[in-house]
C-alpha cells in the first residue's frame, strides 16, 4: 500500500532529524495530481521538498494513494519508483533515496 511506503518514508527521514512542516499535509492529493511534502531540519536549516505524483487509469485524474507512481525531490531531482513495500528493492532504493537527501 503507498500510505505505508510513505509512512516508511518518513520514518526514514525522522530517524535523521528531518519532519514534516505540516503534518495535515502528509496524505493530502492537490488538484495537480501530487501530494506535496516540505521537511526540514532544525540541525541543518535547510528544506527537502518532496512530490509525490499519482496518476490514474485511462486518463482519468489520480486521486487515490494507490495510484502513486514515484516521488521526486524538487531541488536534487531525485526519484524514487514505488515498488513493493516488503521487497528488498524497495528497502534499499528508499534508504538510499532519504540518505542522498539528508547528505547534501
């Protein structure tokens, strides 16, 4: 399910000091098809800003967190490809992902 990899994904990045501004925010699908998350660190000042894209059947618009796609760092322009949550892929492309962003 995407609302467990994205509760994964903030665990990942909570683990290193990094939340979100506003917490209303984390499920949240905006008109364009994206759920937008702002995180920030208090150690480093700086902000993460993540989006994660849905799309929906046939042309249709994505509205539902099953349809998401992938995520992308707006700054860095990383992406990270939702697979399986149990699968190994899944637990070392997110690690990897949370650490490139944490990192810079």
């Amino acid at each position: 399910m995407s609302k467990e990899r994205m509760q994964d994904l903030l665990a990942l990045f909570r683990a290193r000091g990094w939340d979100l501004e506003n917490c209303d925010e984390l499920f949240l699908v905006e008109k364009d098809e994206v759920i937008r998350w702002n995180l920030f660190s208090e150690k480093s000042d700086s902000t993460i800003l993540l989006e994660f894209h849905l799309f929906g059947d046939l042309g249709q618009a994505g509205n539902a967190l099953s349809e998401i796609v992938y995520c992308e760092s707006l700054k860095e322009g990383h992406k990270l490809f939702f697979e399986k949550q149990n699968s190994d892929s899944w637990r070392e492309n997110s690690l990897s992902f949370v650490l490139a962003l944490c990192h810079r």
